[in-house]
C-alpha cells in the first residue's frame, strides 16, 4: 500500500510539475528599419550590376536624347555620368547610335556626349558615331570551345577515393555511354 501511494504521490508531482502556460509562438516582425535596409542593399546590387553593364557597352543610344534634339534625357544624363565615371583613367571608346535622326541632329549628339567627357575631364576616351555596339564579335566555333574549356576548368574534378585508377575510371565512363561499345572493352 506505502508503494502504491508515493507512486501515486510522484505521478502527481509529475503531471502537476509538467503542467505549464501554453507558451504562444514568437513572432518575428520586421522592423521598419531592417526592411529598408534590404531594399537598400537589393537596390544597391542592383545598380552595381547596371552601372557594370553600361560601362561594359560604352554606348549611348538614341533613347538617351530627347526626341528631335541633341539634349540628353534623365536617363541619357545617368548614363552618360556613368560613363564619364567608368572612364577616368582610361582608354578607349564611346560609340553613340545613331537612330532615326537626321545628319545635323546626329552631328550634335556626338558634340554633346563628347563635351560632356571633356567638361568631366576624361581626355583619353574617344566619341564616334555608330549604327550597333560592339565587335564583330567571334565566330560560334570559338565561342563554342571557350565555353567547353571553361566548363572543363570549373567543374568539380573527381577525387580517386575507390583505390581505382583514374584511366580505368574514364574507360568506364566512354563505355557506359556509349552503347554501340562492345562489352567488357
């Protein structure tokens, strides 16, 4: 009877020990501050990436002027101080396309870009009219084999963890997929 009372007695402790407040799940609420942290660093990343882009053409369009007129747009402004920025120091050089524009207008449009280097500073960089951007660019043979080359040098190469050799491993591979192979070469 003792035994079956202090079992009794500690089952009790127990439940009443374990018997707690249901606990209500923390909820995590952005703060206003952290929010636009993120946006600011999503749109900082942003930025960084069309700032690269632009710089990398070394273009200005026929978007970037006002219609009709060698005045530059908002958006010609940015790029062309985007420009301006990625080109001190440096040589090469700026192509403005042409458009639909007539010779005059076009004419202008390279005065205004070319002044706009020289007021910054920027000697060094030439203004030209073009009808595209870019080179001639490389023919699809090469370009297919510089994107096999880096994709040999950037896989992961395999490790001999098995104690086989890495010839018999590859002589393996060739015959796997490859099912006109006679078996067992």
């Amino acid at each position: 009877m003792r035994i079956l009372k202090r079992s009794l007695c500690v089952l009790s402790l127990a439940l009443a020990g374990c018997h707690s407040a249901p606990t209500t799940p923390a909820y995590y609420e952005p703060s206003p501050d952290s929010m636009e942290n993120n946006q600011l660093l999503i749109r900082m990343a942003l930025e960084e990436n069309v700032y690269g882009g632009v710089v990398a053409d070394r273009a200005v369009y026929a978007k970037d002027f006002r219609p009709g007129t060698a005045e530059l747009s908002p958006l010609g402004s940015r790029r062309v101080d985007m420009l301006i920025d990625g080109s001190r120091g440096a040589r090469g050089e700026i192509a403005v396309l042409r458009g639909e524009e007539r010779d005059e207008v076009y004419a202008d449009r390279i005065a205004t870009v070319r002044q706009a280097l020289l007021d910054a500073g920027v000697k060094d960089v030439t203004v030209a009219g073009a009808d595209h951007v870019g080179a001639a660019g490389v023919s699809s043979d090469r370009a297919i084999l510089t994107y096999t080359k880096l994709m040999s040098e950037y896989a992961p190469k395999a490790t001999n963890t098995g104690g086989s050799s890495s010839s018999s491993s590859s002589s393996n591979t060739s015959t796997t997929n490859n099912p006109s192979a006679p078996k067992g070469q």
